[in-house]
C-alpha cells in the first residue's frame, strides 16, 4: 500500500534494512526487559544500564 512505501521513503531504508533494523530493535528490547527484571530483583546490580540504553534509543529513533 502507499503507507508503506510512504514510511520506507521517510527513513530512507529498504524493506530488508527496515526489517533488520526492526529485528535488532525487538532483540534489544528483549533482552532490556530482561535486565530490567533482573535489577527488580537486585537493585544494587545493573544499575542505570535499563535507562541508559533506552536514552540512547531515544536519539537513534528520534533522528529516523
């Protein structure tokens, strides 16, 4: 449809550089999830690591 073709063009990616950039995104934000259980648990572990991450996040995706 011409969303897609609308969005693809927006960020300047391929259909297979968006899905991998997409895959790569999902992957990261799993294992954060996890990491983020982890510090619930312990606290004094990891600390700043869930945040950091997703503040990087952040400046990646919002110059897309």
């Amino acid at each position: 449809s011409i969303m897609k073709c609308n969005h693809l063009n927006t960020v300047g990616e391929s259909y297979g550089d968006h899905l991998f950039f997409t895959v790569q995104l999902s992957l990261v934000l799993l294992f954060l999830s996890i990491v983020s259980i982890v510090h619930g648990l312990c606290p004094w572990i990891l600390t700043g690591t869930v945040s950091d991450k997703i503040k990087y996040l952040n400046e990646k995706l919002s110059t897309r």
